[in-house]
C-alpha cells in the first residue's frame, strides 16, 4: 500500500489513520520529523553543523573503545598469573595453604553454630569416617561442568552426551587482539588428555568492529562483535557428539528389495559452538540464522565479561543472584 504524505493540515487522529501508526511513540516521532522540516532553511543549515560535530564526536568515542581495548588488553597480563592459580587448584596441580584457605564467612558460620549441633555433626562425621575412607578428591572436581549446569544460557547448550567430555575442560581463558591488529578476543578452552579428541585447546574468536557507519554514524554505541569463527575439532573415531548416525530402510524401484542404509546427520551439542553460523558479507541473512547469530555473540561476550573473571562466583551460585538483577546484554548486536 502506497501512503499519502500527511500534510499539516491533519489533525494527530488523521495522521494515525492515515500512516497506520502503530503506537503513540511512533506517532510521536513523527510529529517530531515534521516540526523539524518546518525550519527555517538557516535553522536547518545550523543543525547541519551540529550533525557534522556530532559525527566527528563518534570517532573520537571509537578511538576511545580503541584505547578502553587496550586497556583491558594490558590488565588481562596482569589478571593472568591470578587465572592460572585458579587453574592449578581446580585441577589439584597446586594445593591451597591453610592461609590461602581462610576466608570469612567460614568463621562466622562455625560461631553461629549452637555447641550441641557442633557436637552432634563431629559425632556423625566419626561414624561416617569409621564406615568408609576418608575421600580427598584431586582438586576441584567438574568446577567449569558445574558452572555450564548452572547458567541458563549455557545449561540450554549443554545435552546429557556433552556432561563426560566437559569433565574434562581445565581452563576458559580470554585472549585480546595484539596492537596493530583487527579487534577481536578469543575464547580457550584448555582439555586434559581425553578419549574424545585430540585438540589440546578448543578456540572461538569474536572479530569486533569499533568505528561509526558512515551510513549511519549516529547509531553508532561503542565496539560490537560482527562475525565469529570457530575451530576444527579433531574427534576420535565414533565419538563425535556434534553428529549422530541414523539407520533408514530404502526400497529399490526396479527390483522392490529392501536395504538399510545409514547416514550422519547433526546433533545438538554444545561443542556446535565451536561451529558457527557465519556472518553474511552483505548482511542479509534469514531470521533464524540472524537469530542464532545473535545468541551466540550474547554467548561469547558473557563468557568475557562474566564466566571467566568470575567463574568461582558461578560456581557457587553467588553470581546467579547478582545475574537475576542485572540486564547484561541491553544490544541485540552486543555493543560494549
């Protein structure tokens, strides 16, 4: 259907009958473009010179993410040696001191407790010790496993056959582009020795762009992620989980016999995210790959901005609370 220009002369009702307006806001901004082409032609010519200052102030704010990336690039140095501690003792290579150990809350718990149900548990912690060895797991068992069970938007990935091999991820590190390069970050996911694959490190890079369109400078919000890629996992014989086979019967026209074939199809898992769906060159993409996309750029800045740095926190649930209360992806392309 081909619109009439509202003039005007109509009054708010006619524009919305007219226009097919489909809130007040709409309306509402509407009224606005029309009030600003009602200008005096030396008004606009000045609002013109205000658009273009405008448009240099966004590329001073990209070159202000640029620096916040560097920023961030020059911190994760500092923040490493305290991630590769946490390594060390989720995977026991390390034992804590009593030192290291001692945090508050401990305390505080013990001095809350009455004496006669700190009598009653030392009494069951004898029987109990009496009944079976004292277990000593090595480490932290299934710390990062636990974390994926734990967070909605990473539980949805995870299916039952996915739970084996994560027991066997170590470490999730965030690697920031070198000066001079594209801006990106790349998750690592770091394996023990396992029967599934071979990969040592499974990567994800997230390819960022931190500059105004020059179609559209004024949408421009800070850095968003606009493509990923992932990496090929070298899988054992049979234990592809990203694959499942399926057995169908086929009835040959000519002869009418019956065979069974089998063919692979996909699978959901989680390791699906280390294959993703690419980006279109020229941006038209259909709606649920657009979707998919979108999802997994929420994906990987959550694993930045909050698994990684605060993993123990997830861990023990503590993170989830603050989560419930805080909107953390307020763009659908994942400004930052």
């Amino acid at each position: 259907m081909v619109r009439r220009q509202p003039s005007w002369s109509l009054t708010k009702r006619d524009i919305v009958r007219e226009a097919n307006l489909e809130s007040a806001k709409e309306l509402s901004g509407l009224m606005f473009v029309f009030s600003y082409s009602m200008l005096p032609k030396a008004v606009k010519r000045r609002v013109h010179a205000l658009k273009r200052l405008q448009v240099q102030c966004a590329n001073i704010e990209a070159k202000f993410y640029e620096e916040v990336h560097e920023l961030e690039r020059k911190y994760a140095a500092l923040y490493q040696p305290l991630f590769d501690k946490r390594r060390e003792i989720v995977t026991g290579t390390v034992e804590p001191t009593d030192e290291e150990c001692e945090w508050q809350s401990d305390k505080e718990e013990e001095e809350e407790l009455a004496a006669e149900v700190k009598e009653k548990a030392a009494i069951e912690d004898a029987k109990k010790e009496e009944a079976t060895p004292e277990e000593d797991p090595k480490g932290i068992p299934e710390f990062w496993l636990t974390i994926f069970k734990s967070v909605d938007m990473l539980s949805d990935m995870l299916q039952e056959h996915d739970e084996p091999i994560l027991k066997h991820l170590k470490d999730i590190q965030v690697k920031f582009s070198e000066p001079g390069q594209p801006m990106s970050f790349t998750l690592e996911f770091h394996f023990e020795p396992n029967g599934y694959f071979n990969n040592a490190v499974l990567t994800k890079v997230y390819k960022m762009k931190s500059e105004p369109d020059a179609s559209d400078p004024f949408s421009f919000e800070g850095p968003e992620i606009i493509d990923c890629e992932g990496c090929q996992i070298d899988w054992h014989k049979g234990k592809d989980v990203t694959v499942k086979t399926i057995k169908k019967k086929q009835k040959h026209k000519g002869r009418g016999t019956v065979r069974t074939v089998t063919k692979q199809v996909p699978n959901d898992s989680f390791f699906n995210f280390f294959n993703p769906v690419k980006a279109s060159p020229d941006g038209e993409m259909d709606e649920d790959s657009e979707f998919t996309l979108a999802t997994d750029f929420e994906i990987g800045h959550f694993f930045r901005e909050r698994i990684v740095p605060r993993a123990v926190l997830y861990f023990t649930g503590e993170a989830l609370e603050d989560d419930e209360s805080v909107s953390v992806f307020p763009h659908a392309h994942t400004h930052f």
